[in-house]
C-alpha cells in the first residue's frame, strides 16, 4: 500500500501520505478511505501530503477531469477542507493540479501548498 492515514485529533484534520508510486485505481481506494473516515469521525479537514506521490500509467484527461470533479459530488453532504502538499514529480504535479482546478470549479474547497507545514497552518486557521 503506498499510503498511510493519520489523525490529528486535537485540530481535527485527517491527514494522508503518499509514499510511492500508485495506479490511478489504488489513489480512488485512498480517497475512499479517506472520506470514510471522515464521515465515521465527523472530520471536515483532510491534508494531502503528495510529495512523494507519483501515478503510474496513462492517465486521461477524462479520468482526471471526473476524478476533480467528483471531489464535490463525493462531499455534497459533509462539506471538507482540503490542503494539498504537491508532488515533486512534475508530471504527477501537472496532473493533481488539474484535477484540483477541476474540484474547486465544482465547488469544492481546496488549496494547493509547496510546504506541509504552510499547509498545516492554513487547515488549522479555518473554522468548519
């Protein structure tokens, strides 16, 4: 499993870890999981750490296109905060930040960071 999920009970933020290289089928098995645990412990914060994220194979537009737009769809009934740590590889940059421009046009609360820690104090500055 190229990812690992923890929680940050005193400020309310679930947060995943992406270690390696995954297919675009294991990063919807991470995002369910992830919005599941939000639901069972009524989290509205979650923090993405792609640093080390990397997605193996051909990805469509389209695949990327309804990945970002479901963000929204997914979340209709418990509005989340989302904060993305960027990849370092470029391509999969390219890649989540199209589908993060895809989710916020949906309506979907999200916001991209280079650095952990600036996304940390951004979550942990909002109220939700």
């Amino acid at each position: 499993m190229g990812y690992q999920t923890t929680i940050d009970d005193p400020h309310g933020v679930v947060e995943i870890r992406f270690s390696e290289a995954i297919r675009p089928e294991e990063h919807l098995k991470a995002r369910n999981e992830l919005l599941q645990i939000c639901r069972d412990r009524n989290i509205r914060k979650i923090l993405v750490d792609a640093r080390q994220l990397e997605i193996r194979g051909e990805t469509s537009t389209m695949t990327l296109f309804d990945f970002g737009a479901s963000w929204a769809d997914l979340t209709r009934d418990m509005p989340v905060l989302l904060a993305g740590v960027l990849p370092r590889d470029t391509q999969t940059q390219k890649e989540l930040m199209f589908g993060d421009t895809v989710a916020f046009n949906r309506g979907f609360v999200t916001r991209a960071f280079d650095d952990i820690e600036d996304a940390r104090v951004w979550l942990r500055s909002t109220d939700r």
